[in-house]
C-alpha cells in the first residue's frame, strides 16, 4: 500500500532537516557554511609593503646642472637642454606636462614637490625673484618659460645687439668663443639661428688687435674654415704669443749680457 503524502513530508523532514542521526552524517557539508562564515576572523595576512620610493628622490640636481639659469648668461637654452634629460632620464617628464590632479596622492605630491625644489635650486636670485606663487613643478616650468619667450621681438633686438657688438678686448680666445657662443644659443632659441659662415666671420671681426696677423689669413682663406678650426687655431696663436712675452726679458738680459756668469766677468773685468 502506498505512503500518503503526509508521511513522505514527515520521512523528508526528518531525514534532511533536523538536527541530527543519519541526515547529517549523509550530508557532511551542511555545517560548512557556519564555519567557513567566520573564518576570515581568525586568519591574519601581512601588510602590504611600503610603496618604493622613486630614484630622483636620492639626486643631488647640482650632480647634474653645474650653472645657474641667469638672464646675464643667456643659458636658458643650455638650462633647458639639461633639465629635460634629468626629467626624461627618470621618467617624470609628466609634472612639467601638467599640474597634480586634484585627487593627486601624497607620493604623487612628495615627488612633485622634490623636482620643484630642485628646479628651484638651479635659478639665480634674479629668476627667483620673478616666480611668485609657483609651488608646482608645472608651474615653475611654465613661469620660467614665459620669463624668456615673452616679447620675442624686442628679446631678439637686444640679443642681436649684443652679438654684433661683441669683441674680444682683454678676454682670452676663449672666453671671447663662450661668450658669443651663448648669445648664438639665446638666438636659436627665439627661432633666430646663427650661421656657420656667419658665425666665424663675426668671430673674427672681433678678434683683438694682437692677433691680427692669423685673423687677416683665417678671413682670407677660401672657403672659409668652420668655427671649430677657426677657433682652435686662434687660441693656438694666442698661447704662442703668451710664450713669446714670457720669454722676452729672458731674452733681452741674455743679449745685454746681465743674465749669466759671462755678464758678471765681464763687468769685473771692466772695473778693473
């Protein structure tokens, strides 16, 4: 005879539901849950490690940049050049790209901070006059940038001036090829590049007059040498001529007798 339906509700609730006997064995997983619910209560997990800290934390700019951006120097070329390799050489060409995004992390702002001080150490006190409220690294590289684009036309006039004017008087050759050498560089920068040709002519035209003779036969010569040779060979001039004056009073005491033993018998010769 069949079961009713109220017995086979009774067999299933007995078997599976309750609290205990057979079920449970036949079931090993129904206490699984109230174990595994409080598990991560008893489990402890390392902390994360420190963030690593970035490299161009540890440089010294003055490791890298031996000047100091002065509008007197017209370095702001050469200033340029090397702060973009030091930015490129560790990766944070980013912060001179755009300001810190306003949900910026404090490694992100410590970074940001650390290149701004950097920068900031590498300006003469004229510059830092000039850059008021630059607190970013974006910032300060734009006001800097600005400082030296504006007014492009009236900036090339003076640099133009300046290169024209310029000789040698009593600077040594080379002091005389760096100083026009660097107002070629500011020139470049405004997009007024220099060249080669006229470059050493100038050089030449403002070659002291004690030098003369070598600058006659440079400018003569046909095509004109590079700067390089030019310069090269003017410093070379120079040197010599150096060694000559030293050598003249030796000379001239060697000549009039008064220089050696020989002068010294002489003259006691003729006392006698």
């Amino acid at each position: 005879m069949d079961k009713g339906w109220g017995e086979r509700a009774a067999e299933l609730h007995s078997g599976n539901g309750g609290g205990g006997g057979e079920g449970q064995e036949d079931n090993p997983s129904a206490t699984a849950p109230a174990s595994s619910q409080f598990a991560p209560l008893f489990t402890s997990t390392a902390p994360p490690p420190p963030p690593a800290k970035h490299p161009i934390l540890n440089v010294d700019i003055t490791n890298h940049i031996k000047f100091l951006l002065n509008p007197a120097e017209h370095n702001y070329h050469n200033w340029k050049s090397f702060f973009l390799m030091v930015l490129l050489r560790y990766g944070v060409m980013y912060l001179i790209e755009h300001p810190p995004p306003t949900n910026a992390n404090i490694q992100y702002l410590e970074l940001d901070t650390h290149v701004a001080l950097a920068m900031y150490a590498t300006l003469s006190d004229q510059i830092i006059d000039h850059m008021i409220g630059a607190t970013t690294t974006f910032d300060l590289w734009t006001q800097i940038r600005d400082y030296f684009l504006t007014n492009r036309v009236g900036r090339y006039m003076m640099l133009n001036r300046q290169y024209r004017n310029l000789k040698q008087c009593d600077l040594s050759v080379d002091e005389y090829a760096r100083s026009m050498k660097l107002l070629t560089a500011g020139l470049v920068f405004i997009d007024h590049a220099v060249s080669e040709v006229d470059l050493t002519t100038q050089f030449l035209h403002g070659i002291d007059d004690r030098l003369d003779t070598i600058r006659v036969v440079l400018g003569d010569t046909v095509p004109l040498p590079p700067f390089e040779t030019v310069f090269s060979l003017l410093k070379l001039a120079e040197e010599n001529l150096a060694q000559r004056t030293a050598d003249a009073p030796a000379t001239v005491l060697a000549i009039h007798g008064l220089g050696g033993p020989s002068g010294a018998s002489e003259s006691s010769s003729g006392g006698s």
